[in-house]
C-alpha cells in the first residue's frame, strides 16, 4: 500500500513528536520530509517513508535493506534494524507501528475541518460507502475510501491521503476481531457512523454474531461528542443500542417504527423507487439505479447519514440516482441474450440471500429462467455447513430454476435447494473448487436466450472466471448469430 500525503509533505522530526517514539537522523538533514508513505519496500524511494509492520507471516522489518536499496530513507520501525548502521536514513522507532500509524492518521485529521462518515456492517458496507459518498456529493467535495483500504493499515493511510480541497470524507471500515474497528474510529474521529447489519461473517474468529455486534459497536468509540450513529433498526441485535454522548437514528424498511422507513417499495429495469419518511415528518421520494431491498436500506443509511452531515434532501436524492455498482458487486448487465448479475466479489449467508431476491425479481422482469451460480462462502467457522444449506433453502424458496455449485463447501447448497423443493435435475454440483472449465463448459449448453444468471461467492473462488468466459462466449454467440443473418447463404 502506498499513499501520497494529502496535506502536504511531513517531516519526520514532526512524527517522532506526533508519535512519542525515538527519533534516529543520521542524514545530516534536520528537517528531513516525506511525501509518501508505504507498507511495501517494492513501492519505497526517496521521497517515502516506509512504515515496517510485523505480521503474522512477514515482518517488514526484513524488507527495510530491500528499501534502502530502491532510495528509501526514512522509516516508521517497531526496533532499530542492523542493516541502518552508519546510513544516512531517518527512523522513528515506536512500539507497535499499526497502533502509531492509527495515532499519526488521527493527528492529521486534526489538521484540516472535515465532514467525516464511518461505515461498518458484515454484509454492504462498500455499497453503503458508495451511496453515501454519492449523497454528499451534490453539494461537498467527497474522499472515499478505494479499493480493500479499509483495515486497521488501509484506512488511516486513506485518512492521510485526503486533499485539502476535499471537504468531506466517507471511510470504510472492516475486521476481523475486536479492536481493529475501535483504533479505525479513534483514527477517524467521525462526526456520523453507521452499521449497515450484523451478519455471520468473522463467525470463525468471533464465535457469535453477539461478538461481532461488540466489534462493530466499536465505531463509536471515536464518535465525536453530539455526533450521529446511524443504525439498521430491522437489525434487533442493534435496536437496544444507545449511546449518551451521541444521537442514535434508527433505520427501517420492514416497519414504520423507525426514524427513517421506506415503504411503497418497487422495482422495475433500471432500478428501485420507493418513499421516504423522515423523523421532521416529511416524505421524499427515492429511485436508486440498483434492485433489490436491501439497496433501498443502504439507500435510507445513506440518506440518514447525509441528513446528519447537513445536506438538503433534494441535493441527497439527486445524489443517490448518480450511485454507480462497483466492479463485482451486483453488477447487472446484459451478457448476448442473457443477463448477468455478477456479485463475487465476496459472499456472505445474508448477501446470498438478497442476491438470490434479486434475480426473483429480475426474472420476474425479463420472463426467461433463473440460474444461480453459486460457490462458497468462506469465515463461517463451524455453522458453515448449515448457513450453505440454509442459502440453499432460500435457492428453492426463491423460485430458481437451476442451480449450479461450485466447492465443497457449495455442496450443502444443493442439498437445501433439494430439501426445499427444488428437482434432483435441476441441481448440478462441482465439488472442486478449482474445476471452473467444466463449470463454464457446462453452462454454455445450458443456458438459453433470455436466463438471467446470478454469479455468486467468496472472492477467493474466482467466480469472477465464469463471468469473464460468460461476457466472452455470449457476445460471440451474437455476434455469430448476427453475421449469419446478415449472410444466410454464405456468399457475398
């Protein structure tokens, strides 16, 4: 990882005092500065500071020589390395450089007023971030986090990454145990956080979706005094929580018993509509360029949240019909004759299931058949086997017409898409993961013009190969059908 100071170059006299560690200058320069700072001796020069992190695999400790050769020369470290004796480098020794680098973020953030947004949740965090970024974004200049910067590294690197024309700023915020969201938020000093759910992701390292309610409820440990925590309030796990140091709104499209609910849902093509009441008593209506009703909630997080910043509800929705999908994620797009929903970026029970809605709903719309194409779900620790036959319960309930599973974990999805109905013969399972060739294969003789196929799994599966060879093989089967017709007879 790698980041470009947004506010300027810092020097490194400043983070020894920011930072309370030991400061070592042997470079003759005592206003040394950077203007970079990196995780990754391949990425370190001149210009950089490198900040060495000891992991449970690699310690950047052994990568600061490798550093030194590309032009590095000052650094974040945890000890004094042998290879900086009798070089002209610039070191900050501290005890843990994660924990200095969340201190050394939080004092950056202190250098410039800014509108700052948190977000967290087992399953939509990034779409929540997306649509909020995109409700403030009618009237404020808006810094999101990109890309997987949203760890206890990634993030207070996006922190000091923000420019000073920036005015405000939405930061993602995931874990894997507790803690990590707490030194996030402290980091961030968020003025609005929001939980978009508690989900069964992280079971294998929390034990219980309790657990993981505690590790997300650590998003307001930087809240700042009088701020908003924005909430899931269809979610009980976080509808007793409260707070007396901030505001706690509650968001709903199940109930009307909420600050904020959505009711007369709908979708259609491009999107869904529905109506939005609001704690002052108004009513606003929404349309969102996504399907689905767990959109329209990450929709009315994004709304709340945006209220609480200060933007007009008009500039919010005008805002929220510019929300674009990003990469992976529920990208639905027209593949030759099929649709395709494209969602493996990564998966989770929850995310299953609103997914597999979703392609009910567009088989509604488009007639044809549904396909799932399913892999496994990965963190689920010990329930894994009946959180995937639970998914595969929800494949039958849904209607889908044929299910295709890939790894062995995939397998208990076709053994509750049985259970709940589903024929023997519609059910086709590849227990080898790596097996995508006879995955793919198989689907080019199945499906038909006008399936709307849903693609779904954990990142690692690589589901996204099957999407590839889909977008490939379609388009040339129309593009050959095309041909054909222009040329029935093969002459000229």
């Amino acid at each position: 990882m790698k980041i470009r100071l947004g506010l300027g170059p810092l020097c490194m006299k400043d983070v020894a005092a920011f930072c309370g560690g030991d400061y070592y200058n042997f470079t003759g320069d005592d206003h040394v500065s950077v203007e970079w700072i990196c995780t990754d001796s391949r990425e370190a020069d001149r210009d950089t500071m490198m900040i060495a992190i000891r992991g449970e695999r690699v310690d950047g400790h052994d990568y600061i020589e490798k550093a030194m050769e590309n032009g590095c020369r000052c650094f974040l470290c945890e000890y004094v390395p042998a290879c900086i004796a009798g070089k002209s480098v610039s070191a900050v020794i501290a005890e843990d450089s994660v924990s200095v680098l969340c201190r050394l973020a939080h004092l950056y953030r202190q250098r410039k007023p800014l509108r700052c947004v948190a977000v967290t949740g087992s399953v939509g965090k990034t779409t929540a971030k997306e649509m909020i970024s995109a409700a403030l974004g009618e009237r404020f200049r808006v810094f999101r986090t990109e890309g997987n910067f949203n760890s206890t590294i990634g993030m207070p690197l996006s922190l000091m990454s923000v420019g000073a024309q920036e005015e405000a700023a939405v930061f993602e915020m995931g874990m894997s145990g507790f803690g990590e969201i707490a030194a996030m938020s402290g980091a961030a000093s968020p003025d609005v956080a929001v939980i978009t759910n508690i989900g069964t992701s992280h079971l294998e390292y929390l034990g219980t979706r309790e657990n993981i309610c505690r590790a997300k409820m650590e998003i307001v440990t930087g809240l700042r005094r009088g701020g908003t925590l924005v909430l899931n309030g269809d979610e009980p796990l976080l509808r007793g929580q409260h707070g007396s140091a901030y505001r706690t709104v509650f968001v709903s499209v199940e109930t009307t018993d909420a600050d904020y609910y959505a009711d007369h849902i709908c979708f259609t093509a491009s999107g869904s509509a529905f109506d939005l009441h609001c704690p002052d008593g108004a009513c606003v209506h929404v349309e969102i360029p996504a399907i689905g009703k767990h959109m329209v909630m990450e929709a009315a997080l994004a709304f709340a949240a945006a209220r609480a910043i200060g933007e007009e509800p008009a500039d919010i929705v005008n805002g929220l019909r510019q929300y674009k999908t990003l990469g992976l994620r529920q990208n639905v797009r027209p593949c030759g004759q099929i649709t395709l929903i494209a969602d493996c970026y990564n998966a989770a029970p929850e995310s299953m299931c609103a997914a597999l809605r979703v392609l009910r709903e567009m088989k509604a719309q488009n007639g044809g058949r549904a396909v799932a194409v399913l892999g496994d779900m990965l963190e689920l620790g010990q329930t894994s086997p009946e959180l995937h036959r639970t998914v595969g319960t929800e494949v039958a309930a849904c209607g889908t017409d044929l299910l295709f599973t890939i790894g062995e974990r995939a397998r208990m999805y076709a053994e509750g898409a049985r259970e709940g109905g589903m024929p023997a013969d519609a059910v086709c399972s590849f227990t080898d993961g790596s097996d995508l060739t006879a995955l793919t294969g198989m689907l080019a003789k199945t499906l038909l013009p006008g399936d709307t196929v849903l693609v779904k799994a954990s990142h690692a599966m690589c589901l996204d190969r099957v999407c590839t060879y889909l977008d490939e093989h379609f388009a040339k089967a129309v593009k050959n059908d095309s041909e054909t017709i222009k040329d029935p007879d093969g002459g000229m």
